[in-house]
C-alpha cells in the first residue's frame, strides 16, 4: 500500500465512494429526456479527515501526501479494524484465498474452482472482488447462490480475456489518484483542520 493514501483511508472521519455510470442528459421542450453514456464508471473515493488531531502528529503525513500531489499513483484498501465492514466478505466461504474465475466478454465472469458449497451463498450483492493482484476491482450485483458460477459484475469487466485467481472482500487494492488535496490549517496552536476532502479516482 502507499502509506500517505492509507493513512487517509484508515483515519477517515467520512467516506463516500461513488462508482456510477458517467452521463449527459437533455430535455427536449416536450420533456422528453435522453440519457447517453460518456463510459467510464470509474470508482471515486470522498475521504474527511477530522479537525483537531494535532499538527505535529500529522505533520510527516501531511509532508508525504504532498509530495505524492496529484500526479502519483498509489494503492489503497478498505481494511482497517474501523472500516473493514465496508468491505467484508458476505457469502458462506469459509477460505475466499482459491477462487478463480474465466472473463470472455461483457460484465460477467464465471468461477471454475475453488468455491464449493453445499448451500448458502458463493457471494452477496455488494461484495468486492479483484481479478488478479494488479487487475481493477468490481462489485457483485447479485447473489450467486452455491449451485452457481455466473457472477455479475457492476461494470464491464476490464481485464483481458483469460482465467484469474480472485481476490475478496478486504484483499481487494485500488490504484488511485489524489486528484483533490484540501489545504490544512493549524488552529489553537497544536490542531489542525481541513479545508475539505480528499477525492482519490481510480487509476487506469
């Protein structure tokens, strides 16, 4: 991980992550709307820091996130003790570490091993996954039940075609951008505050 990005993850008083689909809408004057796809759908992550750590805490932070600036990629995950039920595993697997799946086309990948159940679920709407330790990170969009190997993915799958080892849940890793760095400011002498959000984009 990229220690200044994951300090920012892991000390989040906020997070909002955004991943939807890019449009450009209009409206004729009968109000009619049309919606076209500009692509992309690239995940963006709205972090806050909290007001009132002390400055010379965070000072060697501050001297590392502004020396990446906005032009270096760096690696984050959502695994700390405080955030790791954002990403945790929902399904019935009780080893997530084998799981590989096949990509041909579309949003879709299909498990060839490593995922066997007698019931329950393989994985839950809302699960993160990684296909390959450097590949982009998806969602699951449905439940994918035990007796299943269609998962369905929240974007087209980016990857080449080919077989992948899964990673799950919290093993998941972004490669970002910090492509909006707030200004901080000391207050009542050893404090610090920000001027807003840290915004990472996915880099692709």
């Amino acid at each position: 991980m990229t220690t200044a990005f994951q300090t920012v993850i892991d000390n989040a008083e906020s997070l909002s992550i955004n991943k939807k689909k890019r449009v450009a809408q209009t409206q004729s004057r009968d109000g009619t709307i049309k919606t076209t796809s500009l692509g992309g759908q690239v995940w963006e992550f709205n972090v806050r820091l909290p007001d009132g750590p002390s400055w010379t805490e965070y000072r060697p932070l501050i001297e590392a996130i502004e020396a990446l600036d906005r032009t270096t990629v760096g690696q984050i995950q959502i695994n700390s003790a405080g955030h790791s039920y954002i990403s945790g595993y929902q399904g019935d697997l009780t080893n997530t570490s084998a799981i590989n799946v096949s990509y041909s086309s579309g949003n879709t990948v299909t498990i060839t091993s490593g995922a066997t159940l007698l019931s329950g679920y393989i994985f839950k709407a809302g699960d993160f996954i990684q296909l390959g330790s450097s590949g982009s990170v998806y969602t699951v969009t449905e439940d994918v039940a035990f007796n299943q190997t269609t998962v369905k993915l929240h974007r087209p799958v980016r990857e080449s075609a080919g077989s992948y080892l899964l990673y799950v849940g919290q093993n998941v890793t972004w490669d970002v951008i910090c492509v909006d760095l707030p200004q901080w400011t000391i207050f009542s002498r050893d404090q610090i505050s920000w001027s807003g959000s840290f915004v990472f984009a996915e880099a692709l």
